[in-house]
C-alpha cells in the first residue's frame, strides 16, 4: 500500500487535531479474536489511530494510550520474523503485530516514550532514530503542559467556605477529542480539587453527595462521594479516565461508559440511588408583579415666535438694453498740428498792456471825495 497522499495527510491533520510522531502498516486484534486486522496506524499525541486503507480520512479504530498499563513482547527479538506486542490498556488488551522486528521496535519506542513521558531504556535503535525520540518526548511533554482539562464550561462554582454560588471561568474541550463526547456534562461539575469537594460535601448535606471535578493530572475526571453511615459520614474518591471515545471508571472492574453523566449515573444505580448529584437550589420568584405605571406628563407647548411676512413691490419694467454713445462734436479735441508755438514778442505786449491797465484801476481806486467838491491825492 502507498503513503497517504498529501490532501489525505492534511484531512487527517485537520480532524484529529494531534501532532503526527510515527506512522507504518501494523496488524491488530484483541485478546480472544482468532485473526488480526491488517490497518495504517498513525501514532498522533497519545493516540494510535488506525485506518483501513491508507487512502481514508476517517479512522475506524483509535487506542488511547494515556490508559496503558503495560506493553509485553509476546516473542523475544529475531530477524526476519513478525514482532507480536500485547498492550494492557484500564479497559481492554490489544495485540499489536509488526511484520518487520526493526520497524516494530520503533513502534515500542514511540509508543512507550508517549505513554510513560520518557523514553526505555533498553531500545535497539540507530542514533538518529533516539534523537527523534528525544523531539517527540519535549513535543509532548509541552502539548500536554498546555492542554486545558477535558471539561466543558459550568455555569456555578462553589466555594468551600460558601454556600452560595458564583461564576465560573470557561474551560475548552482538549484539542484531541475527535468527536463531541462531553455533551451532556451533569451539573454536579465543579471545577475544584479534592480537598475542596470534600468540604462542600461536609457542609451542605442537603445539596447531594456527588462531585465530578478534573483530577489532578489535568487530563481526566475524578467523582468525589459522601457516604451517610451510623458511624458518621465517609468520605470516597474515584477516578474517570477519559479515553477519547467514552469513558473509564477505575474500579476493581472498569466500568466503561460514553459520557460524564453516565458515570455518575453508574454511582446512583449501584447504591440504589442513596447517592444524588450535587446541585445547588436556586432562588425563584413566586409574585408577578406589574410594573409601575409611568405617571402622565402634559407636553408643554412652546411659543413660536411671529414674524411679519416681508413684501416686496414689484418694480416697472426697464428697458435694460444699452443706449448707444453721444457722436462726439467736432472738433472736440485738438490735433497735434494745430497747436503753435507763441511769438516772444507778442507776450512782452500783451504783458505791458496788462500792467498799465493795472495801474489806472489802482489810481482810480486811491482817489477819496472831500468837502467843497475837492480831491486829495493820497
């Protein structure tokens, strides 16, 4: 079979989300089945994911390697013959066969660095192949460090020195889930730690006696319980893995289920019910009352202010049409060939003629009349 093609590649990226660390042909079968399934595995985070055809985008199988326990080779190391690897898983064992030893020791290597967040110690691999090992480990190692805990948001949060609820910050899915299992999250969910759910349970009896709360690795699921017995209340603690397709109750014997609020389902079944989920009564109204009626307010009126409408008298008609200029008079203006220049001569006789006309009027001018009809000359 080929290598999926790069479309395929990126369709698988896009749908779980993971980083890709390993990936080859493998053959796989549960403790009890007679044959194994031939399928493409891709080793992605801490899940295996395995594809009935290299060319599908979809898996048809995932295991969860968070749950693993162990990882046993059923035959000791030899060439040119398959490698069988049984794999405990908290709920099931599944055999895994590798037609090639070299490649099935990577697929040791790979999957135990991922599961146990350090690489064996006993591995009969090249150097570069241990430096790739190295890479996967500080990948991980930094995804899961800031991967959020598989909780959804809750809409109350209770404190342990209070009885009355306040918000809660929202919480992302992991990025790993492939489909949407956490819906229908119960709401006994309190994103609190052990101590604290116990002391909520100690102090309000009355509330329930269920906790679902993250447990301490930020990963899965723990229930908090409180017992009511004749000797006082009992305190019990138990953890949920969460295994990407459901879920997992750690008992003497697993319990699996497909959601949270079957497995705290489970805690009510099991004890006939004595038990119920932690739930913090909400006030309610019990008077409608109608609201006040708005009292009436007369609009106020304002003055508008009068003004007397401005008329305007209609002038006659003018004829506007420009009146043609006057002719001008001849000789109206003198021409530079008319004018001469004056004798000297002349000038001395009319200045003369001038002076002795000035002189007479003087003379007439001083003479005053006197007494006797006679004059004085002054």
């Amino acid at each position: 079979m080929a290598a999926p093609s790069r479309q395929v590649h990126r369709r698988r990226d896009t749908i779980t989300a993971l980083p890709l660390y390993y990936s080859g042909h493998l053959h796989k079968k549960y403790t009890g089945e007679k044959d194994f399934k031939k399928f493409y595995g891709e080793l992605r985070g801490s899940t295996i994911f395995l594809y009935t055809d290299d060319m599908n985008e979809t898996y048809s199988e995932k295991l969860d390697l968070r749950t693993l326990k162990s990882m046993v080779m059923e035959s000791p190391y030899k060439k040119q013959r398959p490698t069988v690897y049984t794999l405990n898983l908290s709920n099931e064992e599944v055999q895994l066969k590798v037609d090639s030893p070299d490649t099935g020791e990577e697929w040791r290597g790979f999957i135990l660095t991922v599961a146990t967040k350090e690489i064996p110690n006993k591995l009969q691999l090249l150097p570069g192949q241990m430096l790739r090992l190295q890479e996967v480990l500080s990948e991980e190692q930094k995804r899961q460090a800031i991967r959020p805990p598989l909780f959804p948001p809750t809409s109350h949060y209770i404190n342990h020195s209070a009885s009355s609820p306040a918000s809660s910050p929202a919480s992302s899915p992991a990025s790993d889930s492939y489909d949407d299992i956490l819906s229908g999250v119960p709401l006994c969910f309190f994103p609190v730690s052990r101590q604290e759910a116990e002391n909520m349970l100690k102090e309000n009896p009355s509330y329930g006696s269920i906790i679902l709360r993250p447990s301490t690795d930020n990963v899965n699921y723990a229930i908090s319980v409180r017992q009511d017995k004749p000797s006082g209340q009992v305190m019990k603690n138990y953890k949920v893995l969460s295994t990407g397709t459901g879920f997992v109750i750690e008992l003497n014997d697993p319990v699996t289920v497909l959601s949270l609020a079957e497995a705290v389902n489970h805690f009510q079944k099991v004890t006939d019910f004595h038990l119920s989920p932690y739930q913090v009564p909400q006030p309610y109204d019990t008077c409608i009352e109608l609201p006040h009626a708005r009292p009436h307010l007369p609009s106020k009126t304002v003055p508008r202010a009068r003004v007397a409408p401005m008329i305007r008298t209609q002038s006659p008609a003018r004829d506007t049409s420009p009146s043609n200029p006057a002719p001008p008079t001849s000789n109206e203006y003198l021409q530079p060939d008319d004018i001469v220049s004056p004798d000297p001569r002349n000038i001395d006789q009319e200045l003369y003629a001038v002076l002795q006309k000035r002189r007479k009027e003087i003379y007439t001018e001083s003479t005053l009349p006197v007494n006797d009809d006679k004059t004085y000359m002054v």
